[in-house]
C-alpha cells in the first residue's frame, strides 16, 4: 500500500497537474456581446476541453484594466479604437474585427413603439427616463449620444438620461421598468426578456464596429490562438448572427 501511495506521489511531481491549468484561457469581453459570448465560449470547450472564462464590462473599464496588468489572454471590444492603442503601445497583436452591432431604443412597454419615429417617441411627455451606457466608457452608449446629436435632441433629454455603467446594464434598467426606455445593442432583443418588449433600430446611430485583439501578456497562446480561430469560424458565425451580429 505505501509503494502505490509513493508512486502516485512520484507521479505527481514529475507529471503535475498542469495541463489542465494551461488549457484554460481568460477573455475581457465587452458587455453588449455576454450572451452570443457565453455561447461560443461554451461550443468551443466542448470541442476542445479549452476553458474559456469571460470577464464582462464595458469596453473603456476593461481597456484600463488591460493596460493596467489586468491577466488577460484576448480583448473582445466594442470599438476598433482600443485594440489599435494596445496595438500600438506594444500590448497586442494586430487587432482584426469579430462582430458588427446595431444600436436599438428598447422599451418593455409596447405602447412605446407606437409613434412613427424614435425621436418622436422619446418627446412623448409621459416618458421621464431614458437609460443609455456611459458615453465615456462604453461604444454604443457613444453612437446612441451621436445619434441623439444627429436628431437634435441630445441637449433637451438630459434630465431624462439614466447613465448605465455598460450597455447591458441599460437593457437591464428598460427591461425590469426602472426607465422608459433605453438605448440597447441589437443583442438585448433575442434574449428571452428581449422578445418581451418593443423596439427601435436606430439608423441614425453609427454602425458598432467591434475590434478583438491578442494580448502579448497571454500565457497561453496556443490555446488562445485556437479560441480565435474558432471566433472567427461559420460555427461562431452562426452564433453570432442569432445574436443580431454581422
């Protein structure tokens, strides 16, 4: 009994549990894409026993957090402007794009989206909030704001503004009625609570081009490199365009 408890012992140390820890790889992934994310990750590590484990914020938080040491092994942005300054800097490879969003004002009120216009619903007296992502921070908290510049009614709704950290947290402000309405990514209308409410696509809204990019930190880049490659495939495709993606 102690020789078999020795050998196993043995083999421990000249064969350590490592290469479970090394199949595993973490992902900084901006708010908007969590659910078509959380599917992908988990088609991928059935395929490959390579654990993908995401951590969900928007876009500027997560940059900061990069380029202050944060472990990350990839960057999944909101915006193309990001990975190119990591790029950049030194911290990355070559950025290449992932996914296209749309933005959409949503409201769990489907007497919201009666009006001809989404301007023209958001001037209706009786709506007092309005939620919509940090404009500093997250990408489609910005192109909401352009588009709201563009109609001319950026200026007259700020008092109605309820600013969320990411724009996942303003669908989760219109979604449980705590607003009106909110600016949301196109992704937030396929989620089950999604289909519950009404919707505007807004057009006047630049289209979200959002950028990935490979940290030169990575620990594990076979693996990551791997992830990538998948990301990039018809099967993640698919994926990506149930969640409204391009």
């Amino acid at each position: 009994m102690k020789k078999h408890y020795f050998l196993l012992i043995l083999l421990l140390v000249v064969f350590p549990c490592s290469v479970s820890a090394q199949e595993k790889i973490s992902v900084a992934v901006a708010a908007n894409f969590i659910s078509a994310f959380k599917e992908i990750a988990a088609d991928f590590e059935g395929k490959t026993q390579i654990k993908v484990e995401g951590t969900f914020s928007s876009t500027g938080n997560l940059y900061s957090q990069t380029i202050n040491g944060a472990p990350y092994d990839l960057f999944l942005s909101a915006d193309e402007e990001r990975p190119a300054l990591l790029n950049k800097d030194g911290l990355a490879d070559t950025p290449f794009v992932y996914a296209k969003g749309q933005s959409i004002l949503w409201s769990a009120n489907e007497d919201f989206c009666k009006a001809k216009t989404w301007p023209e619903a958001l001037k209706n007296k009786k709506i007092k909030k309005i939620s919509i992502a940090n404009t500093q921070t997250a990408p489609y908290g910005a192109a909401a704001q352009k588009a709201l510049e563009v109609v001319g009614i950026w200026n007259a709704l700020q008092s109605k503004l309820v600013v969320a950290q990411t724009v996942a947290q303003s669908f989760q402000y219109a979604s449980t009625s705590a607003v009106d309405a909110g600016f949301c990514a196109m992704s937030a209308t396929l989620s089950e609570e999604g289909k519950k409410g009404c919707f505007y696509v807004i057009n006047e809204a630049p289209e979200i081009i959002q950028s990935a990019c490979i940290l030169k930190r990575t620990t594990n880049r076979a693996a990551t490199e791997k992830f990538v490659e998948y990301l990039n495939s018809s099967g993640a495709k698919n994926i990506k365009i149930k969640y409204g993606y391009r």
